[in-house]
C-alpha cells in the first residue's frame, strides 16, 4: 500500500471538477496535432544502442520513463499549467497488485501529499483516483503487462479533475468526475511537474507519451434571467418581476422578492426556476456571489434557534426553502408550469452542488437540504426522496422506499466547508419499470429499481434550501444553533440522457 497515505476505500466521495481518463493502448499513443509535447530523457539519448530487458521480462522503451519498487520517486518537469488544460499518458504495470501511482504536483516530489491530481494502480488489482482526502473505490481492474491511456481534465482555478478508462479492446470509462485535488493542495495555484513512484515491495510502472493541451472552457454560464412570472398563495395571482423570486418573510408580513441565481442552457440542461419562497424572515435566503469555496455565485439559506414553523407547518420546523409551484399549485388549485414538476412516466436527469458552512450544526434531529415531494393534501403518501442532516450523517432516502432507511453519503463533520455534488436519475413510475440512481461527485452512490411514485393522478415537485427541527435529538439536551447552508440553481435534463453521468455540467 502507499504507505503514507493508504488507499482507503471508504463508501462516500468528496469533490468539485477534474477529470482523469485511462485508456488501454496497444503499443504507443500518438501524439494529437496540436498539442505540446513534453518528453521524458530517455528520448534525448540518441546514442543508446539496445534497451535492456530487465529479469522481470518488462522491457525498457525509449520515450518512456520508468519506476521501480524501492527506487524512490520519478519527476519530470512539463509546462506550468494555471488553468484548464488536458494531461495524456500511458502507463504500463508490471504485476498485479503493484501499488503505484502518477500525479501532477508543483515541483518535484518525494511524498504523496505533494500530489495535486493522482491516478493509482492499487493493491487489489484496480485503477483509481485520489478524491479530496480519500481514494473512493473503483471497479475497474488492471492486468500486469498491458497498457492504459489516461486522460486527465484539470481545472487548477477550481482545484478539480475528472478520469476515464479504457482497458485493452474496451471503451472509454470514467474512473472519477469532478474529484477534488489531494487535500494538502486544496491552496496550489500552478502545476509544473509529472511525478510517478512504486509503493508495493516488487514491480516496475512504465510511463509513455506524456502531453498536456489547453483544455476549452465547457463550465455552465451564469446570468440567465427568467421571464415575470405570476404567483399567488390562493385563486389570485401577482407578477413578481423577472428574475425575481416571491418570497412569505412571515414574521414580517412580507418581505422583498429574493433575486434568482440562474445558468443559462447548457448542452441540453436548463436551471429550474422556482416559483416561491418559503421563510419567517427576509435574510433567511440570499445569493450571494462569489459563495465561499468558489468563484460563482449561490444562495445562501440561514435558520437559527429563534426561527419557528411557517403557518400550516406541524412543530417547530422552520424553513428557508424554495418550491418549484406556488401553494395553489401545490394544491393543484392551478395548473403548475408542466417543467417545474414530476409526473408518472417523465424521465429525468437533476443536478445542484451544496456546501456546508465550516460550523455548520451536528446535532440535527433531522433537516433537509433538497426533496423531491408529492403535491400538498395527498392522503398517506408513501417516502419521498429527500437529501438530509441526521446528526452527523450527510444522508439520502429513496422515493417509495423504507422509512427510515437512509443512505449515509459521509460524516458531516468531514465534509463541512466543501462542495458536494448530488445527481439524481428517475425514471417516475408506480410500477414495476421505475428507476431511482443517485450520483455524489460523479459516481453512482445508489439505485433502486421499481416504483418511485404513488399511483394515481399526483404532481411531484422540487424543494430546494434549509428545512429542520429545531427540538433536540434523541439524547441532546439542546437543538441545533445557527446553520448555513449554500447552494447551486438545481439544472434539469428532460428525457433519456445518453451520454449518462459524463454529460452533466459541472457545479458550482
């Protein structure tokens, strides 16, 4: 194993952008017009006259660079990269179960901590990825002798990368989306160095055809400006001006509609535009621009102790939440914009990013940070699909699934103060035929098969924000203090998506 920092492999994933690609290559990548290239030594060695071949069978190549168990570390300069920019390598292991890695870094490097980006070859036969502080499980194996092409997309503005795979005679697979750099280089501003060593007791890694490219900015765009829309608690309705959302401040007896944070279509994925705003007061939801960890705007969603249930709400539960209907809607008064709400037989893709404040409370009873609910008045509704706050547990509950029986994502206290990317896939049904997957940072956390939905004829709509009890917890004393939340617009795909998870647009 690595014996500084282990390949963990916990069951929770942490992160924003960076995308690593590896693809088996028989023989030796070409290198793609237009790129830079930066050479390993070997290829200025004109003279050499025959490469040796080692008692292990694994022939030296020119071109290539190589480590071996024991041997210490291997660096090599490349082009200091500030932005976006792709990295391609082979890399050939010489045994099963080598534990060795690749990564890039700000200068050479002779520890693991000093690796921004890093794709490993594991010892227990599989490639992986490093995601934050962890190295998030992987499925896809690795064979003594052949070769992978990887391909890493990097955003060092963002601190993030994504990876992909191909094994020999395969296709493409995506190893990570969106993984976060190595914790100890959350700060790094340049990277300007390849780095390579073999942690394992035997075995040797081949790295070929090392190049880097400026990557195209394919980032969402903020600044989409939905048009006026007309929203009222009962029968009659009023125009809240574009852009705007309607929001209750009861304590206040109304407050000023809050400005919307809104990207603008991107490849197919558009923002869901909500229609009210649930809070007791005015400040309990702002954007706030840039929100912290990024350099893109969110909202901002505050409940403390002294905040209390919304009229018609059961304990003291309070809110600052947006609804993708208005109550009428809810009530199904008025008909609701067809793409604001879920019925039998849509499919859909949705994504949003959250951030939990650093001091963000540890001792819910229970909160919710995103639910996808079914219209008010319905009479024994089954579960819902909700995102939560147990305590110390980030957790989820599938639609129509047990009561009680959440997904636990990770420890609160080890994600505060980063972003985590949700996806969720609902193919809506009552029957038999429904689906209901759930991706944290690009990978498939969970799915379940069969019903999502109640029978009958239901609207199911989106909630989005900071809901909670305020009474204590089973064995507290006390319930939570001030929390904070932050949040990304909630983007939605309509329709089968085919290019599946790859295709969803990066947040914030």
């Amino acid at each position: 194993m690595l014996t500084s920092s282990p390949l963990a492999r916990p069951w929770w994933t942490l992160a924003l952008p960076i995308a690593l690609l590896v693809t088996s290559a028989f023989g030796t990548a070409p290198v793609l017009a237009g790129m830079d290239r930066y050479e390993d030594p070997l290829l200025l060695e004109p003279d050499r006259v025959a490469d040796p071949v080692f008692p292990d069978g694994f022939e030296a190549i020119p071109g290539c660079s190589e480590s071996v168990s024991g041997g210490g570390w291997s660096n090599y300069p490349v082009a200091t990269q500030t932005g976006s920019f792709t990295a391609r390598f082979n890399a050939t292991p010489s045994q099963n179960g080598i534990d060795a890695l690749v990564g890039l870094s700000n200068g050479a490097q002779t520890a693991f901590t000093g690796l921004a980006a890093i794709v490993a070859f594991d010892s227990t036969g599989h490639i992986t990825a490093r995601n934050g502080g962890v190295y998030p499980a992987s499925t896809i194996p690795y064979s003594a002798g052949s070769t992978y092409y990887f391909r890493l997309d990097v955003h060092v503005s963002t601190k993030t990368y994504s990876v992909y795979v191909t094994s020999p005679g395969g296709s493409e697979q995506l190893v990570g989306a969106n993984y976060a750099f190595r914790t100890e280089q959350a700060n790094v501003s340049q990277l300007t160095n390849r780095a390579s060593v073999v942690a394992g007791t035997a075995g040797r890694l081949r790295v070929c055809n090392f190049t880097v490219s400026t990557l195209p900015v394919t980032h969402v765009q903020y600044g989409y400006l939905p048009p006026i829309q007309y929203v009222g608690g009962g029968m009659q309705t009023s125009p809240v001006p574009a852009g705007r959302i309607h929001q209750t401040a009861w304590d206040q007896s109304g407050g000023p509609d809050i400005v919307g944070v809104y990207t603008h279509d991107y490849n197919g994925w558009k923002s869901l535009v909500w229609r009210w705003a649930d809070t007791m007061r005015s400040d309990a939801i702002r954007p706030v621009s840039p929100a912290p960890g990024t350099t893109y705007p969110a909202y901002r969603f505050e409940l403390a102790p002294w905040d209390h249930a919304s009229p018609g709400t059961a304990g003291d539960h309070p809110r600052a939440e947006f609804f993708s209907v208005d109550p009428a809607e809810d009530r199904r008064q008025r008909v609701p914009p067809r793409e604001n709400i879920i019925r039998q037989g849509d499919e859909y893709w949705a994504t949003f990013a959250l951030y939990l404040a650093p001091d963000f409370p540890l001792n819910h009873r229970w909160a919710t940070l995103v639910q996808r609910k079914f219209q008010n008045g319905l009479s024994n509704p089954s579960q819902w699909f909700s995102v939560n706050a147990h305590m110390n547990k980030l957790d989820y509950q599938f639609p129509r699934g047990i009561s009680g029986d959440y997904k636990v994502v990770a420890n609160i206290s080890d994600v505060r103060g980063r972003w985590i990317q949700f996806t969720i896939h609902e193919k809506a049904s009552s029957n038999s035929d429904g689906l209901f997957e759930v991706y944290v940072n690009g990978q498939l956390h969970g799915r379940k098969t069969g019903p999502t939905l109640d029978p009958g004829d239901i609207n199911y709509n989106f909630h989005l924000g900071y809901y909670r009890a305020n009474e204590p917890a089973n064995g507290q004393t006390s319930g939570p203090g001030v929390g904070v939340v932050y949040e990304t617009p909630l983007l939605i795909w309509r329709g089968p998506n085919p290019g599946g998870i790859a295709t969803v647009p990066a947040l914030p």
